[in-house]
C-alpha cells in the first residue's frame, strides 16, 4: 500500500535519512523500532508531506506521493499522530475533531458530523469532554482525541510516531488495543514505538531503522529471535 | 452617580472601537506570533484617503468608508510582504523592528504629503442623540458602538462557526498541527492579515467619523490603544481583546470625567502596567 524507496531526507547539512526502504502492506500494522535520533519522525514526516526528500520515492497505492503537499497527503488518506499529540489546547474537544476533518469539511459537512458521532461513539469519554478545551484533558485522554482527530480525516494508512509517550502503562494498553481494533477494522498502521515489546506483540512486520538507515526487517517473531535486537530493544538477555 | 454612569456608557461605546483595535493586533500575534507595530499606521493612512474622497466628494459617506477600507488593507499587504513575508525565516524580533521601521515611513510620507497635517474627516451628522433617563448618547458614540459590536460579531462568526475560523484557530493553536491536518499554514497566515486590516480599516472609519479629523499621530495612537486592549485581554485571546478594549475605554473615560484630561493616559498606562505585572495571563502563550 505504502512503498517507501531510497527516501533521503536531509536537515541543511545533516542527512537524517540515508536512503531508507519500507512497505507498509494493506491491511496489517507495520512498526517501527530505533533508538532516538535514528531518524522515526523524520521518517513519519518525510511521508506526510512536512519535510521534502532530497531523493528517492514514496508511493501510497501505486501513485508517487514524494513532493506533494501536505494537505494533499491527508486528502490521498494518510494521517499522522503525531508525537506528543498536539492536540489544539485552547479549541474544545469537537473543535479539535472538526480541525481533523479539516481537508473535507467545506464540500462533506453531512458526511463530517456523521463521523462526529461515531467518533463520540467510539470513544465516549471524548463525548463527556466534547465543550471543553483540549489542554484540560488527561494525557490518555488527549492521545484518544489525536487518534481520534485523525481519523475524522477518514484515513486508509494511519501513522502513529510514539503514542505510548508519557502515559501510565494502563492507557498505554488502552491505546494499543485501540490501534488494534482500528487495524481489525480495516485501517492499515505504520507505528512508531520505543515501547518495542509492545508494538511487537500487535506488529506483523516490523523494521529496525538506526542512524537513517534500515538495519533489520522481518516478522516480530524474527525480531525476537534475532540475538542483538532483542538485547538490545527487548531487554532480553542472550545466551 | 449620574456622572459615573454617563462615564460608563461614554467609556464602553469607546472601548469598542478600543476592542476592534485590540482584536486586529490579536489575529496577527495569535497567528503569526508576531508583533505588527505598524497596525495603526496603516489605519492612519486609509483615514487620510478616506478624509481626501470625503473632501472631493461632500456627503458621498460610502465612497469615504471604502476609501478608507481599502487604503488600510492595501497598506496592510504593504507590510505583510515587507516586515512578515520576507522576514517569515528571521526571528520574530526582526519582524516586529521592521514594522516599527514601516511605521515610521508611513507616518513620514502622510507628513510630508499633506502640507496641512490636520485633515477633516465626515461623520453622518443626520444621525440623532439619544437621551435615556439623564444619560445622553451621543451619537458618533452610538454609531462606534453599534458598528463596532456588529463587526465583532461578524468577526466570531467567521472565527468560530466556518472552515476558515477553524484553520485560523488551528494555526494559532498550533501550526504544526494544523499544517497535519492538511491546513496550508503560510496562506492562513496570510488571510488573517488581511482580515486584521479590514477590521482596522473599519475601526478607523468609527474613530475618525467620532473624531471628525486626523492628524499624522493617529498611527501611534491606533497602536498604543490596540497594543493595551490587547495586553489586559490577555496577549492573544480574541474574547480578552474585546474585554481589554471595553476595559481601556471605561478607565479612560472615568479618568477624564473625575480627575481631567491630562490624566487619562497615564491612567490607562497604570493599569497596563499593573495587569502585565500582576496577571499570570498576560504572560502566557499566545491563544486565539
């Protein structure tokens, strides 16, 4: 669905990407690991049409999505969570929801408070909350509206960069199985995670991207079963 | 207590051209997070090209409220591109300086090219005073109000009920969230900076028909007075501008009525001073 190919994004001198390759296939949830400054949201922005490759090329559903706009990447279907959230704080909870919905909310208003609805049906808690403004809500809460904010723009490929980031394990696991139940219904994922235990046990394919480049990729139980990877990322010892 | 309640009534109807000022500054800072010194100044300048059509052409009020508009808009893209435009990389600092500097060449030039300085300006004087119980409403002061209160509420329609408000709101919010949601961050930026000039350009038209002149320090003026309503409000919430601006005209008006004209200033500085101080919301981030 997604095909990411020699993609090198650069920071003025900085090469943050070196040439990486990926494919987020339709239907499953794709994670990827990597240390800090390996280059993830770089990665992830590179795709939603922030930040410009240098080289290389992007396909979403065999149409070249290198160098188009952002707007236009959430117009073609894929949302960005991203990391830390940004929810609008000072816009109410439905504002937020309606600012997700924002490449389609001038020609679809019929179709926008329909996805409203399911929205608050889905995640009743965002219902409660619908008046207030966004920077009241708890962290687990604010993560619910991101992901929730984005899927009013009706996404095909969700993109995650670290949702797990400073919540109680409790929500963590609440927003995995979110992420989850969003895959089941037919969304595919491309996540982000440090939590690399946790994105394995719902990934069916992950890729290990350190210092811009992709140094492993396979099945979660490969992953595992590779020695230096889960010293280093699972916490597991080898032996 | 009459003289109080007259000092009200006259200190509100003031204060909401005071608001209008005051939200023209906040739409730009709120999105741009940038100051725009020369705000006034570009009002100064349509309410000159205002008073000249008002003079070629006696009693044609509309074409005067046009002139006046679109003179303060085309000013306003003047220092759009100048100071934010080709500045957008620089730090923010670098802008709000330019636009002193603008301000500057546009005070300059109104001085230089109107050798009389102190220009007449029309006001529709078939308009009637009001007298309710003791208070009289005069009425360049109900014609302020009213036109202020309905281009305010004009305003949080736009703001807050369409697309646009959302995407403008969005970006103020924050712009890296916006520009994920699909929102083009540079062209918002941009309509809110026309929109800030037509509301100032409006503004101008209420203040210099109750004025009935202008003189090349009405840019400072402007700037000062919106700049307050701004800061008491709260340096960036479009509902504090408007409060800041009712504020700033009451405290002027209880001012001049009590203790004499020469204090009225001075007055309004105090409790700037006291609110940016005192308030931790007047420290904080900006917020539309």
């Amino acid at each position: 669905m997604l095909e990411v190919r020699e993609v090198v994004t650069s920071y003025g001198m900085i090469q943050a990407l070196k040439g990486v390759s990926l494919a987020a296939r339709e239907g499953e949830v794709t994670c990827i690991l990597g240390p800090n400054g390996a280059g993830k949201t770089t990665l992830l922005y590179t795709i939603a049409g922030i930040l410009r490759p240098r080289s290389g090329s992007i396909s979403f559903q065999g149409r070249e999505l290198a160098g188009t706009s952002a707007a236009d990447v959430v117009g073609r279907g894929i949302s960005l969570v991203p990391e830390n959230r940004l929810v609008f704080p000072h816009m109410t909870v439905r504002e937020n929801l309606l600012a997700g919905a924002y490449v389609r909310l001038g020609r679809d208003r019929a179709g926008v408070e329909a996805d409203l609805d399911a929205m608050f049906a889905r995640f009743p808690i965002l219902k409660q909350r619908a008046g207030q403004a966004a920077g009241t809500l708890s962290g687990g809460e604010q993560q619910m509206l991101a992901v929730a904010r984005a899927l009013m723009a009706r996404p095909r490929l969700l993109m995650m960069d670290e949702p797990s980031l400073g919540l109680a394990p409790l929500v963590v696991e609440q927003i995995f199985q979110i992420v989850q139940g969003l895959n089941r219904e037919g969304i595919t994922v491309l996540l982000v995670e440090q939590n690399a235990r946790l994105a394995l046990s719902i990934a069916h394919h992950a890729y290990l991207l350190e210092q811009g480049r992709i140094a492993f990729h396979g099945t979660p139980s490969e992953v595992s079963a590779n020695e230096g990877i889960s010293r280093a990322y699972l916490g597991i010892k080898g032996g | 207590m009459v003289d109080f309640l007259q000092a009200l009534v006259d200190g509100v109807m003031l204060g909401a051209t005071y608001s209008l000022l005051g939200l023209g500054f906040t739409l730009i800072f709120g999105v741009l997070r940038r100051l725009n010194l020369a705000f006034g100044p570009t009002i100064l300048v349509g309410i000159y090209a205002g008073s000249h059509v008002g003079l070629a052409w006696p009693g044609a009020l509309w074409a005067v409220v046009a002139a006046t508009v679109v003179a303060a808009i085309l000013c306003g893209i003047y220092v759009e591109r100048c100071s934010f435009r080709a500045l957008a990389r620089q730090a923010p600092v670098v802008s709000m300086i330019s636009t002193f500097a603008v301000w500057m060449q546009l005070q300059e030039l109104v001085s230089l090219f109107e050798a009389s300085r102190t220009m007449p300006y029309p006001s529709p004087a078939w308009l009637p005073a009001l007298t309710v119980g003791p208070i009289l409403l005069r009425s360049d002061a109900l014609l302020m109000w009213s036109g202020a209160t309905a281009i305010m509420l004009a305003l949080f329609v736009l703001l807050y009920r369409t697309r646009f408000g959302t995407a403008v709101r969005a970006v103020a919010d924050s712009s890296e969230a916006a520009t994920l949601m699909g929102v083009n961050v540079s062209v918002i930026g941009a309509a809110a900076f026309l929109l800030a000039s037509t509301v100032g350009g409006l503004a101008g038209v209420l203040i210099a028909q109750s004025q009935q002149q202008v003189t090349p320090y009405f840019g400072l003026w402007a700037t000062v007075k919106g700049l307050t309503a701004m800061l008491l409000g709260g340096a960036g919430s479009l509902p504090g501008a408007v409060a800041g601006g009712v504020i700033l005209g009451v405290v002027e008006t209880q001012t001049l009525w009590h203790f004499g004209g020469q204090w009225r200033d001075l007055a309004s500085f105090a409790l700037l001073f006291l609110v940016v101080a005192l308030s931790p919301r007047a420290r904080s981030e900006p917020t539309l």
